[in-house]
C-alpha cells in the first residue's frame, strides 16, 4: 500500500492562506461600509434656516443707495452702500410695508450708525459682517420693534468706500 499522498500546502501555508481570506472577507465588508461614509461626507448638508411647514416666506425689503462721511476723515472719504434686508416671521410682507412707510426714519437711524464707522474699522477683517450685525439690531430695536416681523439678513448689493 502507498502512503497517503501528502498535501501541497505545509501547516505555514495554509495558515497564510486562511489570513489571506480573512483580510479578503473584512475588505469586502469594509468597502461598502467606507463608500457610505464617503457618500455621506459628499452630500450637502439640509439648510439649517428652511422655514418651517407652513411659514410665509421671507420678504426682501429694498432700502437703497445710503452714502455717509467716514467718521474722523473731514468730509474727505465716504462710505456708500446699497442695502436690502431679508425679512421672516408670522407676517414678513406687514414689515416690508411698515419699513416702508417708515422710511425716512428708518433711513436716519441706518446713516446714523453708518456714519460712526472709520475707514480703519470698515477696513479691517470681517468688518461687513459686524456691521451687517450692528444694522440687524439697529432695524429690530426699532422700527420693526413689537411687530410679528424681524429683519434676519442685511444684504449689502453695493458697497464703496471713496
């Protein structure tokens, strides 16, 4: 009788072989689990300001050319801007109608406060953000005070500094 033929592969291999299809297995389970994160990553974000179900939607209120004097410049360096603002809540479109009807305060208020800024302050960094900010607050503390509107965005659509 002949002797059991022996097997191709030593214990060493067929060890190595079954890491090799462990690490086979574990790729393929990976790979799909990695393309989801990948495809997660790529894909946007919702908007965080969607307007509930049912909301009006938002109002742009135009405000128009605003030109002032810098502060500290002497009447030699100005400042002119073109604003609109984005206005939401229970009834945006009754605080478009009442900036408008309030215009000419609501137009002092904006170059009062436009007028107090230094070429060195407009100037520096984020300094359109602070003052769209400042504006934001100058709108809802007054005119649009105790009204069922607020302004959320100041939009400067020109902006000069001469």
């Amino acid at each position: 009788m002949s002797a059991p033929a022996a097997s191709a592969e030593s214990p060493a291999e067929e060890a190595g072989g079954g890491k090799k299809a462990k690490l086979i297995a574990a790729v393929a389970l990976l790979l799909p689990l990695l393309g989801g994160v990948g495809l997660a990553l790529a894909t946007p974000p919702p908007p965080i300001d969607d307007l509930p179900v049912g909301a009006p939607d938002p109002v742009v209120a135009e405000l128009g050319n605003l030109i002032v004097n810098l502060a500290g410049s002497r009447g030699q360096r100005y400042l002119k801007v073109n604003v609109s603002v984005e206005l939401r809540g229970d009834a945006p479109s009754r605080g478009a109608e009442r900036l408008k009807a309030q215009e000419p305060s609501v137009r002092d208020a904006l170059i009062q406060r436009l007028s107090t800024k230094t070429l060195e302050l407009l100037e520096a960094k984020g300094a359109k953000d602070d003052l769209r900010l400042e504006l934001l607050d100058v709108l809802n503390g007054g005119v649009l005070r105790g009204t069922e509107s607020r302004a959320e965005r100041v939009y400067f659509t020109e902006f000069l500094i001469q």
